[in-house]
C-alpha cells in the first residue's frame, strides 16, 4: 500500500511540474515588458525623424516648384532684378510645377498645407532665397 500512495504522490508530482508557476510567468511579463520600454522610444524618434524628412523633402520640393514657376513666368516677375524683391505663391499654384499631387499635409501636424505660400526674397547675386510660410 506504501508503494501504491508513493505512485500516485509520484504522479501528482509529476502533473504539479508541468507547466509554468504563477512567478515564472509574472518574471517572463515583467521582462518583456521592461524589454518594450526600453526599445519604445527608439521606434518613437525613428518615426519623429522620419517625419522632419519628409518635411524637408517637402520644402525642398516646393521651393524647387517655386523656381521653376517663377523662371517659366518671367513676364509676371518684372523686378526679379530688384534686390529685395518679394514674391509669394500659393502652394497650390506650385502644384503643377511639381510632381506633388493637391492633397499634400505636413507629416509632423497632418494639417493640409494646400493654402500655405512660399516666398522668396531676390538677394544681392539675384538669387532667389526660398522661405515656406505656413498658412
């Protein structure tokens, strides 16, 4: 009879040992929850980072945009040879000297930025300095 109770406390001890402790797996949550801290922010200023690049490609498209809108319509531009000379153009305008398409937002805010003006200043080389306005 001894030997019978030993088998069964054997057994028990053996359905006991399979799977895991409430512990264990508290321990195994605990460290994959410290783990996605820690890698977290990484992926946060990865995706921060990328959005002020696609800010910049942006800018740098519309103010390509810009000069090309202005170097094809001089006429309109009759004191591009005044130092300081200002002109602003809607966005909107640009559009067709791009390869943007009208339904353009800024990455960082996802605000439309179809109503917002580039300017440009003609500077002392008569170059054409290039300033995005928003709205």
């Amino acid at each position: 009879m001894k030997q019978k109770c030993l088998k069964t406390k054997k057994k028990e001890l053996k359905l006991t040992t399979l799977g895991f402790t409430i512990i264990e797996l508290t321990a195994i949550v605990v460290v994959l929850v410290a783990i996605f801290l820690l890698v977290f922010p990484s992926f946060i200023k990865i995706a921060s980072k990328d959005d002020e690049k696609k800010y910049e490609e942006i800018v740098d498209t519309l103010c390509l945009a810009g000069r090309t809108y202005i170097y094809s319509n001089t006429d309109k531009f009759i004191e591009l040879s005044n130092v300081g000379y200002t002109i602003k153009i809607s966005v909107e305008d640009l559009i067709p000297y791009s390869n943007m398409n009208s339904d353009l937002k800024n990455p960082n805010t996802d605000k439309s930025i179809i109503n917002d003006t580039v300017s440009y200043v003609v500077k002392e080389d008569y170059s054409l300095e290039c300033k995005y306005l928003n709205g």
